[in-house]
C-alpha cells in the first residue's frame, strides 16, 4: 500500500514537472519572438527614417535649384513628376510614426504594465499600418512612374549622372539617393510583413499561455 502511494506520488511530480517545463518553453517562446518583433520594429523604423530623409533631401534640392523656364538653361524640365517622390515622402512618415509607437509601447514597461490592451493593439497596428504605408507608397510610386513622356527624379537625374558637377543639383548623388529611397521602401514590405507574423505568433502563443495557466490553476513559476 506504501508503496503504491509512493508510485502514485512520484507520477503525480513527474507530471507536474512536466507541465511546468511546458510552460516554461511557452514563455521562453513568448520572449524570444517578442525580442524578434522588437528588432525588426526598430528596423523598419530605420528603415523609414532613412527613406524620409533621402525623399525629403531630394525635394529639397529641386526646391532650391529648380527655376522657372525664363532661364536660359534650367537645370530641371518643366514638366517634371514629383508625386513618386512625395509617395515616398508621405509613406515613409506613416511608417515611421507608426513603428515608433510601436517601440514606445514596446520599450516603456510602465505602458505595457498599466494598459496590456494598448500593448496589444500597439503590437499589431505598428506592423500593420507601416505595411499600408509601404505598400502605399511603393504602388503609388510605380503608378505615377509609368509615364514615359513626363520625367521623375529617377528617370532625370539617373540620365545625367555622368555630368560631373561641383555643386547642386549633382545628379550623380540625386540618382544615388532617388534609387536607395526606392530600393528601402521596397525591402520595407517584407520586414513589415515579417513584423506582422511576428505579432500574430506571439498572441497565439499567449493566449495558449492564459487558458493554460487558467486550466492549472496555479501560479507561474519563476
């Protein structure tokens, strides 16, 4: 009978430490694609932050160099398109606001104790509406780059790159620019969408986490 109750009692711990290293993998689990989604956030706002600045540079040196066509010699034509540039422009700022409250709900642990719905939501808007504005500004790109009568920043100065100049416009540096701008905003598709799995995992996994610890009914071990 003793010996029965022994049997009955190491089958009793085996099983119990065996659900709690269940549960510690599911944590482990949590954590690890946390950090992941963390990262690729931090990323895309990189990401961002680099295709604004480029964008907004462009403009910036059309602004000052273009001239109305008066001038003799115009550095720029006058029918020229600048909406592919403003898409970039406008896309990428809606990325990075997005993937920056992503990060602050992310790093601020105060944010995330006081209001885990917010958390939630930060999780899966961030990736979510920097996708939108990736995808906006990549697809409204091409659309107005289509013309093959009216040039864009690309088409233009990528042409005359090969001009040696000492001062602005350099069109061998605004061809440079225009393209990686381009470029960036497309790789931000993928690590936005990487993003989004990332978010979906994770809640999938926690909310397995929750009915588990509801169905034992008992704390979680440190």
């Amino acid at each position: 009978m003793e010996k029965s109750s022994h049997s009955q009692g190491s089958a009793s711990s085996f099983e119990a430490d065996s659900q709690d290293r269940h549960l510690q993998s599911k944590l482990r689990a949590i954590s690890m694609t946390d950090s992941a989604r963390a990262g690729t956030t931090v990323l895309a706002l990189l990401m961002g932050l680099t295709i604004l600045g480029i964008s907004a540079n462009t403009l910036r040196v059309y602004q000052d160099t273009h001239v109305s066509r008066e001038f003799m010699l115009p550095l720029w034509p006058d029918d020229f398109n600048i909406r592919p540039t403003l898409a970039l422009v406008v896309g990428s700022a809606i990325v990075l606001v997005a993937n920056a409250v992503g990060v602050i709900f992310n790093h601020i642990g105060s944010l995330r104790a006081k209001s885990a719905a917010a958390h939630t939501s930060a999780t899966f808007l961030a990736p979510l509406a920097g996708l939108a504005g990736a995808l906006v500004a990549v697809a409204f790109y091409y659309v107005a780059d289509r013309s093959e009568v009216t040039d864009t920043f690309v088409s233009w100065t990528c042409r005359w790159r090969d001009v040696p100049m000492t001062q602005a416009p350099r069109w061998g540096d605004l061809c440079r620019q225009s393209l990686a701008g381009l470029y960036l905003a497309v790789a931000l598709v993928p690590v936005e969408v990487v993003a989004l799995a990332l978010a979906a995992f994770q809640s999938k996994v926690e909310r397995y986490t929750d009915r588990y610890l509801g169905a034992r009914k008992t704390p979680v071990l440190s």
